[in-house]
C-alpha cells in the first residue's frame, strides 16, 4: 500500500492452515511415498500446535525416507518439548549416524545433556568425540562451527576452566558465533583475571554497536511493513543462548504440575481455580467437582503436563455428561501415546508426560465484550557472583505488556461441535495465549499507557487499579519464588547447578502470561515460559490514537514505542550483566593496586 503497512494486519489464520492441509492430504492420497511433503505436514501440525499428529507424519516420513535428516531432527525436538529426553536423544543420535558432519544433530544432542539432563561433563565429552573427526578423522565441520565452539567454551567455563574457554569464545566470534561470544569471553576474562580495562571496553564496545544496529533495523522494518524485525542477527544470537544455555532448573519449569507444586502451591494467593493433577487423581476430581462445586464450576479441562503439549489431546468435560466424556477423554490420550510411541524401542522405557486437569472458569470466550484477556511480562534474572545467596540475584522486569484476547467475538455453548469445542477450549480455562494463529489479537502496551488502554479496552471494568496492582505484585512475588526455588543449593540436577550458571553471568529470561477476568478480578498466573522469544515477539503495537487522546502532531511521539517489549528487557539485561562484570574488573585492579602499594611500601621498609 501506499502507506508501506500492507503487513501491519496479515495473520495466517487457521483457515489458511485447514486449506493448505486438505491439498497436501490430496497430494499424499496419490502419492503416499513423497516423503518431503508428509513434513511439511508435520510442521504446519506443529505450527498449530498438534504435537501428537505432528510426530506421528514425521514417522510417515520416515517410513519412506529412512534418511531423511531433518525429519529425523524434528522428531527429536518434539519429543524434547514433550519432556521425553531419551527419545530425543535416539533421533538426534540417529541423525548422526546418517551424516557425522552435520552440525545441527551434534548441537541438538549436545544442548539436551547439558541443559534439559544437567548432564555438563558428558556434554563436554559429546563435543570433543565430535571435534575427532569420526572414522579417520575426515569429518572437519564440527571443529568448524562457531555454536559447538561456543557450547564447548561455556560448559568448560561453567566446570570452572578459563583458559580452553576463552580461546573457544574467541574462536566462535570469529567464525561467525554472533554476538555473544563477546560477552562470554569478556566474563570469562574478568573471572580469571586474565583481561584488562582497555580490552574489556573494546568486547562492550563492539556489543553495543551490533546491539545499537539491530535496534536501527527493527525500526526500519517496522517503519515499512509495521513488523519490528531484527534482520542483524542480534537477537537470533541471543535466543540461542536462551534455548541451548539456559540452566537445567529452568527447563523444569516447561511441566506444569513442577511448576504448580514447587512456585505455585506455596505462593497460595496464585491461580486459586486451577488444579494440576496427574491421571489417577481425575476420577476424584470429577466425583469432588459434581458434588461440591455443581453451583460454580461448569467442568475440567483435561490435557497435557508439560507447557509445550498443553493442548494435545484437549477435551474439557462437562457437569452432567462427566463419567462418559472422562471415559472418551482418557481413550484419546491412550490412543495419542500409542500413535507417537510406536517403532520407539522398549529398552529405553518411553515414559508419556502425565495428563492433568485443570478446572474451566465460568466465563465467556475471551472477547472485548467480554472483559477477560491474558497479560504477559518478560522478567530477566542477572546473575551475582559476588555473594552466595540467590536473592541478591538482579531481578529486571520488561517495560511493558503483552496483551492478548480472542479476535472472534461471541458466545461459546456445550453443544458446539467437538472440532470448535477442541480449538477454542483455551478461552474457557486458566491457560494464557498459547493456541492457533488465527484465534488471538495481540498488542503491546507500555507501563505508562496500560490504564489508558484499559480505560479504551475494559472501560467498566470494576477495581481495574486493584487488578493492575495484583499484576504487579504477583509478577514480583513468582519471580522471587522462583529464583529462591532453582537457586536453592540442594537443587542439582546431574552435575548442574545454579551457582555454575552463575559463574558464567549469563542473564536468563522468564516469560510470565496472567488471565485476566472481571468476575475474579486479581490475576491468575497460568504459564512461566523459561524461553520465551525476544526478536519480532508480537506482531501489533498499541497505537497512540487507540490508548490516549492525543492531536495529530504528537501522535508519533505517543507510538515511539517501536521494539517488541522482550527484547527491551533483554537489552537491559545484558547491559546490566556488563556493568556488574566492569564493576567487579574495577574491584580486581583496586585490589592489585592496593596489594601494589602495600608490597611496595614493605621493600621501602626492608
């Protein structure tokens, strides 16, 4: 358009997804053995969400294409997400085994011990048989590749080694590693004592330029597609630190009953409707519900335990019908854990994630009509080296909202047909903005404009200063709790601790999704995303003329607020880990100086 925003507004809808899918099962139909195309099914099923259909397509794929690489490393994510490490480990490992230089296969095996099993030292191992070169020593991409060079580095520096580290980091900076590098080896020099002033400042420095140029490229992209888009690789760089370097407690955060009975429960004002129960305990839940809460509780939604299979099978169970539907509900789970665990061998003990459920609040489907939407806040933690006690940690929180709502309005009823009740089950329980593409409108509002939007968006909406506040403080208390939680010392996982993340100083990021509805007024914390995404986060921007009064000239001064709200925090984050890492260069030289003087002094004596 003349405007240059023809994009602002573009979302591929599940309709979009349902079309592409019915002609490439047409496809399929003629022509079963192309492989390819059975994965590209699987990733719009994943793209929507549909984890179980997603993987049993790639064994479609892999049935005729034995060889198959990608396929072989898309199982292995799915499986991972799904909470199932040893199944990701046989795909990955298959991986390599087709192909010793591929990369890709050696990262994804390497990340997993190290992060999701705390397994450091074997990670450490697993790189260096890579780095052999396999038979004869012939396959050389592994040495070559900044990212394993990287990992490499931190699990060594983690272990407590500078030397082979540093080399490492400055290694993967050169080979086209990212940004990163630069503050790994800056940390890394300043623990060992090995870097001085002028070339600390010199790794700052050329961060905050490649910081300030992906800053520059998200406002041009926004200014002309209404995207804010990191085309410099910045944020790329720094997302693979979240998702291949976070510490082994966060990715425990990704289960739901983990979550629930360790952050959760002991909180006690939090998420009061939502229950997390494994299988054996929903018979005594449903049998509860209709004899106590027949007056206030309309059912319970059962699903997946871990975050990224919450909606794998879904079925929400009703009062009334809630002994067959229950029945119907289970036989989908069992019918789903047979689809993904077949051709799986039955020496690695294939254990399916628990299924729990969770109670259905009594309220509309989330529309504007109906006053009920999700907040999300990303929260950084910055490690502090220089005291033992995790509550001395930095705690830094995004500067603004993630605001999501239903972008269809009207009302849900019991009797909707099983594939709507399926797809829009979401909206009727405690479970923040996970979903279709299609089913949600996002915008994000800054601090200071949140009660100007909530005054435009819920402008009847009763104690609104009560629920920001709730808001507030909730996000506060759960950070709190959850840092005291995974920085406990007795919390080791493998050879993994916190306090080893924390000699590295890499900031780590949660991601925090609230509901948010009149009739409960306070918050209700539903989702904790340890990775949660920092470039191109959200695809709308409030703009000044829908939050505020405002004339014609100084519109563009109310929507100056051009950067996706994540990667605000994680500006400020690194910028902070900078400071505390020249603070403690600054503290070193004082105290060589001092030693200096005081020996100096001693041979003036002597």
């Amino acid at each position: 358009s003349e405007d240059g925003n023809a994009g602002e507004n573009f979302v591929i809808t599940k309709e979009m997804y349902d079309e592409y899918l019915d002609l490439c099962n047409k496809a399929l139909a003629m022509e079963p053995e192309y492989y390819q195309l059975h994965f590209q099914v699987a990733i719009v099923y994943l793209r929507l969400g549909k984890i179980s259909k997603s993987i049993e397509t790639i064994q479609n794929a892999l049935k005729y294409g034995q060889n198959f690489l990608i396929a072989h490393s898309l199982r292995g994510s799915c499986f991972e997400s799904l909470g199932v490490p040893n199944i990701a480990e046989l795909s990955y490992a298959t991986g390599i085994n087709i192909s010793f230089d591929n990369c890709e296969s050696w990262i994804a095996l390497v990340s997993l011990l190290g992060t999701t099993r705390g397994e450091v030292t074997n990670a450490v191992q697993m790189i260096r048989a890579a780095y052999t070169g396999g038979p004869e020593a012939k396959f050389k991409e592994p040495q070559r590749h900044p990212v394993l060079a990287l990992l490499l580095g931190y699990y060594l520096d983690a272990l407590g080694h500078d030397a082979e580290p540093s080399a490492l980091f400055d290694f993967s900076l050169r080979n086209g590693g990212g940004v990163t590098p630069l503050f790994f080896k800056a940390a890394v020099g300043v623990t060992s004592g090995d870097i001085d002033a002028d070339s600390f400042a010199m790794l700052r420095s050329a961060f905050e330029m490649l910081r300030s140029e992906a800053r520059k490229s998200m406002r041009e992209t926004e200014s002309k597609v209404g995207v804010a888009l990191d085309v410099t690789g910045y944020y790329k760089g720094i997302e693979l630190v979240i998702h291949k370097l976070i510490p082994t407690q966060w990715k425990k955060l990704e289960e739901a009953v983990y979550v629930y009975k360790n952050i959760l429960e002991p909180l006690k004002v939090l998420a009061p409707k939502t229950v997390y129960l494994t299988r054996e305990s929903i018979a005594s839940l449903l049998e509860e519900t209709i004899e106590e809460e027949e007056e206030k509780s309309s059912g319970i939604v059962l699903k997946g335990g871990c975050r990224s299979y919450a909606g794998v099978p879904e079925k929400r169970v009703y009062i009334g019908d809630a002994k067959q539907r229950i029945c119907s509900a289970i036989d989908a789970w069992d019918d789903a854990k047979q689809s993904m665990s077949k051709d799986i061998p039955k020496q690695l003990e294939f254990q399916f994630p628990d299924l729990v459920a969770q109670e259905i609040v009594r309220a509309k489907r989330a529309s504007k009509n109906d006053k009920k939407f999700s907040l999300s806040t990303v929260v950084a933690i910055v490690p502090n080296t220089r005291r033992e006690d995790s509550q001395t940690h930095a705690i830094m929180r995004s500067t603004g909202f993630i605001v999501s709502f239903a972008s269809k309005e009207g009302d849900y009823s019991a009797d909707d047909d099983a594939d709507f009740d399926q797809q829009n089950a979401r909206f009727l329980t405690n479970r923040g903005d996970g979903g279709d593409l299609g089913n949600r409108d996002v915008l994000e509002v800054p601090f200071d404009q949140i009660d100007a939007w909530a005054n435009d968006f819920v402008n009847d909406f009763r104690n609104w200063k009560k629920t920001r506040d709730g808001v507030f403080n909730a996000t506060n208390a759960i950070a709190k709790a959850v840092l005291s939680h995974v920085g406990d010392a007795a919390n080791v996982i493998g050879d993994w601790t916190f306090a080893k993340h924390a000699r590295v100083r890499s900031p780590v990021f949660l991601e925090l999704t609230f509901v948010i509805d009149e009739a409960s007024e306070m918050p209700k914390l539903v989702t904790i995303d340890p990775t949660p995404s920092l470039s191109g986060h959200k695809k709308y921007r409030v703009a000044g003329c829908e939050v505020k009064e405002v004339d014609e000239e100084s519109k563009e001064k109310v929507n100056e607020y051009a950067f996706p709200i994540a990667s605000g925090v994680c500006d400020a984050a690194w910028m902070f880990a900078f400071d505390a890492l020249e603070d403690d260069l600054l503290e070193r030289e004082r105290c060589d100086d001092a030693l200096m003087n005081f020996a100096n002094g001693a041979v003036s004596l002597i």
